[in-house]
C-alpha cells in the first residue's frame, strides 16, 4: 500500500494489477510506478498480487485478483476505487472489471478502469502489429505465445472471455465506467488495444486512448532505462490525470 504525502479524502482509492506475462512480476517490482501514481494524485495506491503460472493456471490469478478487489472495497475508508494494470496485470484488470460490475453489488463504487497495453485477445496470431513487431523488438511472438500458455490449461479456454476480454458479452461491456487505454506503438499488442478502443467506443463507453508512437511493450515500467524514462514518466502522469479527472 502506498501512501501520498498529502492525501486527498475526497478522491478514489486506486487499485494496480502488475504485469509480466502471468508468470513472473510482483508488487515491488512496481514500486515506482505505483509510488509516483499515488503521490501525484494524492490517493491511497494498493498493488496486489496474485498466485502466478504455470503452477496456479487460470483461472486462479483472475480470481486472486477478483477476491483482493473486493477486499479492498471492504476495508474502512475505501469508497470507490479505480482499477487498472499493465499488459497481463490490464488482461486481470479488465476481466475483473467485467465480473464485478455485472456479478457484484458494489460494481458503482467501481469508478474508472486505466489499461497499459493490454492483452485482450488469446485468438489471434496473425495481425498487423503482431507480424510487424513481434520478431524484433523487446516483446516477441514466441514470447507472448509462451507466456499465454502458461497461464491456460488447454487451448480451448482461448475462447473463454475471461482469458481473451476482448470477447466479453456487449452486455457486461454496458456497465463499465470510463475507460482510460494506453497503447504503445511498435507493440505486438498494439493492434489487439485498438480493437478494444473500438469495441469501447462503438458500446458508447467513455473511452480515452493515448497511442505512444515508438513505444515498445513495458515502456510504462522501464523508468529506470534512460531511454524509456521520458514516455514512461509521461504515461505515469497521464494515468495520474485519469485518475482524478
């Protein structure tokens, strides 16, 4: 748990999901991130963590991490949150979203949602941004793959929306709240984030997407490499703004 110098009571507490493929990552391995979000916001920041693969198979870390937001939501103070991770740590966030905004009676105190390159889509191997960065650059293809089977335990659950969020039924989309999407551009991931940017808007749900041109998978927790440093302040900022718009 992470605590500003000057705390703003009035605003929502904040929930980060980490990321690292399902099978590596931790809270401290976010420590800067989740520091700088709560300073510059003024919330009380709380990185959870959850079981990791390939020993706890989904849907364990999904309902970890379903099971710490509804702790969090039960604790003295907390009274609405905003809920968000990067890359599997956003695949986690969405797909508890979507479970506890349409499974759960405190789903209102739910009041935003910020995903940092997410995946969403388990299916789908072949598009643009997948065969044009996923060779090169600091996430490959063969990388992703094996990291997604990790976290399932057979290749049928590609199709279960909350492996691949993306896919989630219109109806659990309609009561998301507002939907902050950051996207970096030479990403594999890239063009799955821009299907979901769609499918938000074309539901009518209140979606910004900022689209990091240059950027390669992990640019947001990279802050101690110097050539990352730049964007990933930025896009900490930005999440910071997000969060107490």
């Amino acid at each position: 748990m992470y605590t500003p110098v000057a705390v703003n009571d009035d605003g929502p507490s904040v929930v980060y999901i980490h990321g690292g493929g399902w099978i590596r990552g931790s809270p401290d391995s976010y420590d800067y991130v989740c520091y700088n979000l709560a300073q510059q916001t003024g919330s009380v920041v709380y990185s959870i963590n959850y079981r990791l693969s390939p020993e706890y198979k989904f849907p364990i870390p999904l309902y970890d991490c379903v099971d710490a937001v509804s702790g969090i939501l039960d604790l003295d103070g907390v009274d609405s949150i905003m809920l968000g991770g990067d890359s599997a740590g956003g695949n986690l966030a969405l797909s508890t979203s979507l479970l506890l905004m349409n499974q759960n009676a405190k789903s209102p105190r739910l009041q935003g949602v910020y995903l940092i390159y997410p995946s969403v889509d388990f299916t789908k191997r072949d598009q643009p941004s997948k065969t044009a960065f996923g060779h090169s650059h600091y996430l490959t293809m063969s990388v992703v793959l094996r990291m997604q089977n990790y976290y399932i335990a057979n290749e049928s659950e590609v199709e279960d929306w909350r492996v691949s969020p993306l896919f989630a039924p219109d109806s659990y989309y309609k009561n998301l709240p507002k939907v902050l999407l950051i996207i970096a551009e030479e990403d594999p991931l890239a063009s799955e984030c821009y299907e979901l940017d769609s499918k938000l808007r074309d539901l009518g749900i209140e979606v910004t997407s900022f689209d990091y041109a240059g950027q390669v998978h992990a640019f947001f927790s990279k802050c101690e490499v110097d050539a990352f440093l730049p964007a990933s302040s930025h896009a900490i900022s930005t999440v910071a703004r997000f969060l107490v718009e």
